[in-house]
C-alpha cells in the first residue's frame, strides 16, 4: 500500500443497540482499546447518546492526523459545532460542504487536527 499510516481519532455516538465489540469491528480495533480509550468501567454496558473515542489507522500520504465525528440522525452542524468547541463556518470549509443546512446521517464530517481537539470537548 502506498502512502504512510497515522493514527486518527473519530468521535462516535452510541446508538441504540449498539455493543462495544460491534464499534471495534465497525472501526478495525478492539474492545480493550475502546475500554481503555474511554476510561468505561463496565465493557458490558453502554448507553446511546454516549461519546466515544475511537483510535484507528488511517492510509494516506499525509502525516497529519485529523479528528472526525459521524453524523447521527437529528444532528445540525451548529449542535457538533457547538459540541465540539468549532464554528459552523469552520466544518463547512473543513469538509468543503455546499449547503450548510444538509447533512447525512453516516456521513463523517473532519472536526479540526488532532492536536486541536481536546480531551474535555469529548466529555
């Protein structure tokens, strides 16, 4: 594979029936890390609505790791703006989004650098 590989970290919101080792396989890593990631005491037990941070490998020429979030069903760019400490205008020049009021649910919208993103926006 051409290209180098850099960890990125997604953001995810658990949805209703969801299980940890679902996500693990959903995003190519696996509970433990999920459970360490997320300081989650009890693996068996996640609720929806509940914030997870993801770490994977992502191919590509950059090194450059970027934080993402998947959007969910009711989700508006001002709500993840606002979660996620950003402006509305920042995520439509960051994902190149042509109608700022239309956005997909599945969809994966690039948040800001890694660097950017803190530990408290994710709580």
């Amino acid at each position: 594979m051409i290209g180098s590989s850099s960890s990125s970290l997604t953001i995810y919101k658990v949805q209703s029936g969801d299980t940890l080792s679902e996500i693990a396989a959903r995003y190519g890593t696996t509970v433990n890390e999920l459970v360490n990631l997320n300081e989650i005491s009890n693996p068996n037990l996640i609720y929806p609505g509940e914030v997870l941070r993801i770490r994977g490998n992502v191919s590509g020429s950059s090194s450059a790791s970027v934080a993402t979030y998947t959007v969910q069903s009711g989700d508006t760019l001002s709500e993840i703006a606002a979660r996620y400490g950003t402006t509305v205008n920042e995520l439509v020049n960051l994902n190149e989004i042509n109608n700022p009021n239309l956005i997909y649910t599945g969809e994966v919208l690039r948040l800001s650098l890694l660097d950017e993103v803190s530990d408290s926006m994710m709580e």
